[in-house]
C-alpha cells in the first residue's frame, strides 16, 4: 500500500468547533477500515475479510493518514504493523465503533414490535389509577413493551415531545399546534372542594358564581388545569381572589382541608377526609383530556400499537 506525504493543511490544534465538526465528518467513514487493517495487519485480508476492493481500503487509509497529518502504519511488503501513533488511534476508534455498536443495538431494541419502549408523559392527576390501569390493558397483548413513564404538567410534555423525549402524551387541555397531532379522548368533570366545614358544605350542587367571594387555591400559571380554572372563572362572571399557588391537585385538597380555601379539582382516586366535593352545575365545568404527539415522525411498531391503544379507549379512557 503505497504512501504520499500529506500535501493538504493539517487542522491546528487549536481548531474550533466548526473544524472539529468538519474532521468527523471526513473521518467517520473510514474508521472501521482502519479497524480492520489494525486488526489483521494485511491490507488483502482486510480487505477479504470486509468485502470489498483492496484498491478502496488501501486508498481510504492513505487519506486517513493524510488527514490526520500522521502516520498510523509500517510498509512491510504487503502487511502492516502500526506506529505508536497507530496503536494510540486504534485504542480510540475501537471504543468509538463499541459505542456505535451499543446505540445501534438500544435503537432497534427500542424498535422491536414485541420487546421495544415508549416513552408515554401523562398529567400528575392520572397517575394514581387512570394510567396503570391503561397499561394493564395494553399488556395483556404487548407483555413484553417497556415503558418510560414521564410525569408532568401539559407545557412541559409539549415540549418533551418536540425534543424527542416523548413519543406520546396524555395532557388537558387538548393542544392546538400546526407542529403536533391531537386527538381528544375524554372529558372529566372538575368539582368544587370546599372545607367539611366550609357554609356551601351542606350543598350537592352548586354554580360557580356562588363561590365567587371565596378564598381559592389552585395550580401555577402554566399549568393546564389553572388555564381552565380561570377560563371558566371569567365565564362565570368573576376574578377569583387567589391565595396559594401549588403544583399538585392532592396537595390543593390538602389546603382546602386546612381552610386555606377552596379549590376546582377534578375527581380524586380516593376520597379525602376533610373536604366536601360539590358537582357545578354552571358553567359546564370539564376537563377534555387528549393524546398528543408529533406530526410527521415516523412511530416504531410499538408506539404505534400504543397508540392505536389509545385512540380505541376514546370515551372510555377514565375509570368510572
């Protein structure tokens, strides 16, 4: 294998992140070439053992050398034995293809129809019953599926399905975005909670309007239900007087317990002591609750199964 003396700049030391970037690209393809050759010490045989031309594999690692600026062999006739320089790329590029080699194995892992992952965000307020009772389902025909769960609030896994973290998503309210497909589920019905001993406890129903003096605890701007909660406070004819902001609708129902003040929740999986549920009978108090995920990405066979899941379980996808 014949070899020139590089005739083309070397990049410096120094080169920033566009030149690094740049010498990955030239690299890259010739790594497991150079692999190769290290490994056998004969062009021919690496060139047999790799299917294809010696011509080819002799050319890339004359320009593998020049790129680098170095020398990575010792001519001997028709076999080769590396150069200090040589040995210490090799202990660099056999990681580099072992990484490669890992990534490529936990893609198609994650692909497989029977064995592969999704990675499924839902709201903190189905976490308790709606959506282990929706996995349940889905493995009686898919055992082997993995799962990674995200909770959080409807925003965040937006934006978690447009960096690629999340394939799918339960949220509320439904979104409306030219980036994202949506598809509405179910509808669940919020309820006002008000301290047991609280003066619209003795009451089974109630407008909203009424409970327009009240105190109210409710979750942070941001939040979908909030966006709700004011929509249908604006609707009824009022500001609400907010006293404490939270994260969390059992922690709500905790404050409201305290008489800290009362809340707009939708149903608890377990009743709480110390509050009263009250059905609003106007406005028309619900939640809409849809799946979302991103428009024009290709779905592996078992985020699409899932969805398919999903989209079967529209009006039926709350525990009654």
């Amino acid at each position: 294998m014949p070899h020139q003396q590089s005739s083309q700049p070397r990049l410096s030391s120094n080169s920033d992140t566009e030149d690094m970037s740049a010498m990955s690209r030239v690299l890259a393809p010739r790594l497991a070439y150079f692999a190769g050759v290290a490994r056998t010490e004969h062009v021919t045989r690496a060139a047999q053992e790799m299917n294809v031309p010696q011509s080819t594999l002799s050319r890339a690692m004359v320009r593998l050398e020049q790129d680098l600026g170095v020398d990575l062999f010792a001519r001997h006739g028709r076999t080769v034995s590396l150069t200090p320089a040589g040995r210490t790329f090799l202990t660099s590029v056999e990681r580099a293809l072992a990484e490669i080699e890992r990534a490529a194995e936990e893609v198609r892992a994650d692909a497989d129809p029977a064995t592969g992952k999704v990675a499924f965000g839902f709201l903190h307020t189905m976490g308790a019953e709606t959506v282990p009772g929706l996995l349940h389902a889905f493995r009686e025909d898919h055992p082997r599926v993995r799962f990674s769960l995200v909770q959080n609030y409807g925003e965040a896994m937006l934006e978690g399905l447009r960096a690629g973290e999340l394939d799918l998503c339960l949220t509320s309210p439904v979104p409306d975005a030219p980036d994202l497909v949506a598809r509405r589920l179910d509808e669940q019905k919020l309820r006002l909670v008000v301290p047991a001993d609280h003066r619209l406890a003795a009451r089974r129903r109630i407008r909203l309007a009424e409970a327009a003096d009240e105190s109210w605890v409710t979750l942070e701007p941001g939040y979908g239900l909030r966006r709700i909660f004011d929509s249908l406070c604006r609707e009824a004819g009022f500001r609400p007087r907010v006293a404490f902001e939270g994260e969390e609708a059992e922690t709500l129902r905790g404050l409201v317990a305290a008489g800290l003040g009362v809340a707009l929740l939708p149903p608890p999986t377990v009743p709480r002591p110390g509050v009263v549920e009250l059905t609003v009978t106007a406005p028309r108090a619900v939640r809409e609750i849809g799946v979302a995920w991103l428009a024009d990405r290709p779905d592996t066979p078992p985020v699409a199964a899932f969805k398919k899941f999903l989209l079967s379980r529209r009006g039926n996808l709350l525990p009654t």
